[in-house]
C-alpha cells in the first residue's frame, strides 16, 4: 500500500485507537430528502466535531458542507437508480477527477452480491479500486442487500468477501449473529457496520458494541445518529463505545445525559 493511501486510511481510521465512527448522511442519492436530511447542512453541523468521517455525495457536499471543515469525506461515487426502481442497477457517477478536486479521503460505491445487476456493480467496484489505486485514494465497497435476501452472515461474508477480492480498501456492511464470521472473511481489511433502519437509541447502541466486540474497526451509521431525538447525544455514546470501550449502559448514560 503507498504512502498516500496509508495516510487517508489514518485520517480515517484513528491510529491512536485503531477505530472510527464515520457519519453516513449519502442517502439522498437514492432516497431523495431522507428524514432529518431535508436540510442536510444544519443537521450535520453540531455532529461533525464527533465524527471521523462523513460519507456524502459530491452534490451534497458542495450544496450543504462548509469547505474550511476539518473532516475526512468519504466521498459516494455511485448511484444512478432511485427507490422507485431496481436498487442494484447503479453506475460509477462521479469520476476520479471530481474526488480529488473535493480532497476525498475515500471513494465508495454499493456492491449488490445476488442482484439483478451483481456483475455490474462487481465491475463499479473494480473500477474504483483501479482509479483509488492510481491516485491513493483508498476504496470503501458497501455491501447493499436486495430487499429479498437474507442479511445472515452467510450472505453478508459471502458479500463482503468479494468485495475485499476485488480490493476493497475497507468494507460496511451490515451487523448480524456470528458477524465474527463476516470480520475474518475480510482478512486484514477493516469492517465496519451500516446502522440501518432506525432503532430505539439502546439497541442501536448494543449493536454498535456487539459489532467492536466481534471485530468491526467502528461504524459508518447514519439514521440511528441523525434521526434520533438526540443525535449529538447518539453520536457522544457510539463514539464512547467504538474508541472507549465504554460499556452500552455507560454509553446510553451519555445520550441521555446530552437529550437533557
Ligand atoms: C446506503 O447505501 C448508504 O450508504 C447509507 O449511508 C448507509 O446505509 C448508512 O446509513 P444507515 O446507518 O442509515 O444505514
């Protein structure tokens, strides 16, 4: 690995705990105006000061996001479909030149493993991590499940594997039982996990825990911080897990501590 890529990985990655809490606020590029990101601007402001990175379009950023900011951008390179149609029929829609122009720290796409158009986001994949390559600029592959699938740890390692075959730099996908499995599919390749659906604030917060617990560098979540009653209190409490080993009763203590 070049020395540029190393060195976008540390921004990301924190060196000092080997962990990081990334803020997913992307949604739009399939979603549209995803609740608590109509004005995508004001709700990650008072959040950044406790994120490692912020996973984000390039529309997004430029629309919503201060460039004087000091945080890593994970930059979403793909979309093209929409909720309306087939999700894994996306396409590269940002190209190499615009990420470094934007001073992405890392580039995404969503891998659809079983979807109607696996081979093709297989390849988006692929060709990201020969642009990434050229340039340092480290690859995250999102493992996307199909509505139909499974989101067991067959499924996901089977996923994420590929994935990390292709040469994924780190890979998100999602928590699930036996995730110790998923974690030793990817080899060396750090993990992290999407949040999902939203939750009540104490179970995503087990699932932050139980998913550092079995091998995952951190999370790249988004609804479960952005969405609850208090998200800067959500985001103090996973940060609290994923680099204090702090216990999920200490945490939820610091959420509720900041909704007062
Ligand atoms: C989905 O593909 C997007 O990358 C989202 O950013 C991702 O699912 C993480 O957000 P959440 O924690 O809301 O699932």
């Amino acid at each position: 690995m070049n020395w540029g890529m190393k060195n976008r990985i540390s921004r990301i990655i924190k060196p000092k705990t080997g962990r990081c809490v990334m803020l997913a606020v992307d949604h739009g590029y399939f979603q549209g105006p995803t609740t608590g990101l109509a004005n995508l601007g004001e709700t990650v402001a008072p959040l950044l000061p406790y994120a490692d990175a912020l996973m984000i379009t390039r529309g997004a950023i430029r629309n919503w996001i201060d460039p004087a900011v000091d945080i890593p951008i994970i930059l979403r390179v793909s979309g093209g479909q929409s909720i309306l149609k087939e999700l894994s029929n996306e396409i590269i829609t940002t190209n190499i030149d615009d990420a470094i122009r934007i001073n992405a720290s890392a580039i995404t796409c969503s891998v659809y493993v079983g979807g109607e158009y696996e081979k093709e986001t297989i390849g988006n994949l692929s060709k990201l991590v020969d642009e990434g390559e050229k340039y340092g600029i480290p690859v995250l592959a999102v493992t996307a499940v199909g509505k139909e699938m499974a989101r067991d740890a067959r499924y996901l390692g089977l996923a994420s594997r590929i994935c990390v075959e292709i040469g994924a730099h780190m890979v998100k996908t999602y928590y699930t039982e036996d995730f110790g499995k998923v974690v030793e599919a990817c080899g060396n390749v750090p993990v992290v996990i999407a949040g999902g659906k939203k939750l009540p604030e104490m179970e995503a917060l087990q699932m932050a825990y139980n998913a550092v617990s079995d091998g995952a560098v951190g999370v790249d979540m988004g609804r479960n911080i952005f969405q609850s009653d208090s998200p800067v209190g959500m985001i103090k409490a996973v940060r609290a897990i994923v680099h204090d080993g702090k216990s999920v009763d200490d945490a939820y203590e610091i959420y509720e501590q900041e909704k007062k």
